[in-house]
C-alpha cells in the first residue's frame, strides 16, 4: 500500500480510537460503580443493642434462703375457771394490748366463795380474841389456876391463829378465782377467730380455746442456708460492729417487705437436709409480713467496696464460660471472657476480664458474632443503662 494511503487512515483511525477508548473507560466507572452499589447494598445492616460502661461501685454480699414468717409470740387465750360466758369484749381480727379484757365469766359463784372465807376469817378472828381474853384471867389467877390450864389455853390461842392464816390463803385463793373470771389478754398482738360465742359454759380442761393472739409487731422469720455457708457466717458476725441485716422478700418479686437483723443461728445442724436454721427479727410496722408466709431471706454478710460491676443481663454463658460482648470504638463487638464473682438479679461483680470505661453489650446478643457493627439504642424513659446496685 502507498505511504499517502496508510497516512490517510492513521488520521481517520486516531479519532475512532480515542471513542472507543473514552467508552470502555466510561464502562469501567460504571461496572465499578454497579458493584460499589451492590456492595452496598448486600453489607449487613448494624445491630441495634442496649449497651453500658463498667463501672466501679459498692456491692453488698448476700445469702439468700427459703423462709417462714412465725409470730414473735402466739397464745392461745384459754379460761382457768369453769363457768358460763356472760360478754365478749373483742372483735375477731382487733388489736388488742396486754391487759384488755377480752371475756366476762359469770362471776356469781366465786363471789360467794369469797364472801364464805372471808366470814370464815371473822368467826375465828373472835374466837381467837375470846381465847386470849380467858389466857389474861388465867394469868391474873394464877393462885387458883393450873399450870396445865394455861398451857391449854395456850396452844388454843395458837390453833386460831395458825386457823386464821388458812382463812387468810382461803379468801386469797377465793380472789383469785374470781379474778379469773375476767379474762384479759397476756401480750399485745392481733386476735384470730373466736372459738367460743357468748351464753355457753366452758371448763378450764377444755382443749380449744376462746381466741388465739398473735404478735405481729415485731414479728420472726425463720429460714434456713446451707451448711457449707455457716463459717462465712460466723466470720461475718464475729467481724461485724452489729447483728447482720436481713432483708425478706415476696417469693418472685425483688422488692423488699421489711428490713430486719439476724437474732440467732441455730445450735445444730440438719443432718437430713445438711441445712442449718436462722432467725431474724423484723420491726414490721407496715405489717407486710404474716405469719405462715412464705418469704426469701436475704442475710448480708459484708459490702465489697469499688468493685467492677456490669449489669447481669450482659453476662453469657458459652461452651468456655462466661462472656460478653465488648463494643470497641469501631462500632463492632468482640467476644471478652469474664470472671465473674457474686451475681444476683440485677448486677454481676467482674472479677477479671474488664477494665472501667469498657462498653458492654446488655441487651440485643443473640444477633451479635465477633466482628459484627451495632448501633447502641438510648436508653428508654424509666429504664437506664445501668441498674443502681
């Protein structure tokens, strides 16, 4: 071909070329831009979750146990004299103090009885001053009376006198006989149902009572802990300033009923439970607790102070133990293995595996893997972050 030919259609191609290459270059930003896009497009979305700092605080240690409220003190009102019931003077379900009276016996027959020792006393009252008026002429006559009549008279002076003192204990027994017929309450507390109505007799060998009192005000709970906790126990009270603090709780529910002390731990071990029984005390000035009840006791032993603690929702448990999703700076999670020591509804004690300012995921873990991108949630109206100890 001729050099003026081919010089011809190098200028007509270097036009076409520069087209052709502006394309593909134009076609490669949108191929690369299309898989930006669906790039894009197929990355995961970020997961939302609850999330809070460890932070350092002072955490009491509890034991909890099952327990039973029981009245500090129950009495069952029962008469002492037989007779007929004239009045009742409560009503079932009062409070009542010690010495309200509570029933009225017909007190007839031991008036009578009384009055009879006391006439008993009188009649040998004046015998006995008759028999010392004739030991006076006696003495006065000495000349004409015997010694032996002297020392009769004597020893009957003697006998009245040791009669009156049985008089004395006659009408003092006969007194309280009659006090016996008013019956009247032997503590403060609050009366159960009534036994017995009004115009029936009662013995004082009957087996059921008139009412039965309880006293609700202070009031006992008795539960029970494991025999392995009872040197933590003995520990805690022998470095305590005071009796170990009690908190008794509905079964179920985390709000306390009352707050009281420890009064005493048992002198023996259950051998067929391996359990030993404690007693606290409690004010129960709301009267939250009732006897019978059925309570969780929760006895503090100490308060570990500036610890590490998390809320216990952000604590899992895997295959290696325990563990919780951290949230680095990032935005993603990695999995973090704790030690955690005590642990209860609400807080967990980390004992090794954090640090203080670290962000810990609470709620939202069974959609995280190591790697993955949260969002952290705010914290909604009444519900924070972080759970007060």
């Amino acid at each position: 071909m001729p050099v003026v030919a081919r010089r011809t259609m190098l200028r007509i191609g270097t036009p076409i070329a520069l087209v052709l290459l502006c394309a593909a270059v134009l076609a490669g930003r949108e191929l690369r831009g299309t898989s930006a896009s669906a790039a894009a497009q197929t990355a995961p979305p970020p997961v939302p979750v609850d999330a809070t700092d460890v932070q350092r605080r002072d955490v009491p240690v509890y034991l909890d146990g099952l327990g039973t409220v029981q009245a500090l003190n129950t009495v069952s009102v029962k008469s002492r004299v037989d007779g007929q019931i004239q009045s009742v003077s409560f009503r079932e379900g009062q409070d009542v103090k010690a010495g309200d009276v509570l029933a009225q016996i017909d007190p007839r027959p031991f008036q009578a009885a009384l009055d009879q020792a006391r006439a008993a006393k009188a009649k040998d009252e004046a015998q006995l001053a008759n028999a010392q008026l004739d030991l006076q002429r006696f003495e006065n006559l000495h000349q004409y009376a015997t010694a032996q009549s002297v020392d009769t008279q004597k020893a009957l002076i003697a006998q009245l006198q040791a009669q009156i003192e049985g008089d004395q204990a006659a009408i003092d027994n006969a007194a309280t006989q009659l006090s016996y017929t008013t019956i009247t309450s032997p503590l403060a507390g609050r009366t159960g149902i009534r036994q017995v109505d009004p115009g029936n007799i009662i013995h004082a060998t009957d087996t059921t009572g008139l009412v039965v009192i309880t006293q609700l005000h202070p009031i006992s709970v008795i539960f029970t802990l494991p025999e392995e906790d009872l040197p933590d126990i003995q520990a805690a009270m022998a470095q305590a300033q005071g009796p170990l603090k009690v908190l008794a709780r509905t079964r179920g529910d985390q709000k306390p009923l009352d707050e009281g002390t420890l009064a005493l731990v048992d002198n023996q071990i259950d051998q067929a439970t391996g359990t030993v029984r404690l007693k606290a005390i409690f004010p129960n000035q709301a009267g939250t607790l009732w006897p019978g009840q059925f309570v969780d006791a929760r006895l503090q032993l100490r308060m570990q102070q500036n610890v590490a603690t998390v809320p216990a929702t952000a604590v899992q448990r895997g295959p290696d133990g325990l563990y919780v999703y951290v949230v680095k700076p990032d935005a993603t999670v990695e999995i973090r293995p704790v030690e955690v020591g005590q642990m209860n509804d609400h807080l967990a004690v980390v004992e090794k595996g954090l640090e203080v300012g670290d962000r810990v995921v609470t709620a939202g873990q069974y959609r995280l893997q190591p790697g993955a991108r949260v969002q952290i949630r705010e914290a909604s109206a009444g519900q924070p972050t972080s759970p007060a100890a």
